[in-house]
C-alpha cells in the first residue's frame, strides 16, 4: 500500500464511514468522514483525539478541525493465532 492524496478518497468510503489511515505530514492516525463544514470540504475525524462528552444515554462528540494530506487503507485485521 502507499499514501495517495486525501482528494482520492472514493465518495463511498466518505459516505459509509470507513475508517482509512490519514496523515497530514506529521501525524498518522486513523480517521474517518463526517460531512462537509460550510466551505463544502470534508470533516475528517481524527480517532486519536475524539472526546464524549454526552450525558448518559447522549453522545456528544468534540473535535479540532484536522486536515489531512494523504490517506490508505486500513490493513486487514490478522488472519488466525499464528500471525
């Protein structure tokens, strides 16, 4: 696998919420599309810094603004006890 740019994420993983690893140059972590900010670009989740911070039974998400640069996809999870 190797980086690609992030503008090549296909429109279905941004819909279905694939979670992909993303980078901005500096960090790599895993992320995720949330919709569109009012510019009309993508709300990329950063997993490493998501805080709850909902009320029992509510779920209320905080992030910063991330912008990645490039993205791949996840590797498949390992395949039995000997991997």
């Amino acid at each position: 696998m190797q980086w690609q740019p992030i503008a090549t994420v296909p429109d279905e993983i941004k819909r279905d919420g694939t979670r992909i690893l993303a980078t901005d140059g500096e960090e790599v972590c895993t992320s995720e599309a949330k919709g569109k900010y009012i510019d009309g670009s993508t709300v990329w989740i950063k997993h490493s810094e998501l805080e709850d911070i909902g009320a029992p039974g509510e779920t209320w998400i905080v992030h910063a603004k991330w912008t990645p640069t490039h993205w791949m996809p996840l590797p498949p999870p390992p395949g039995g006890a000997d991997e």
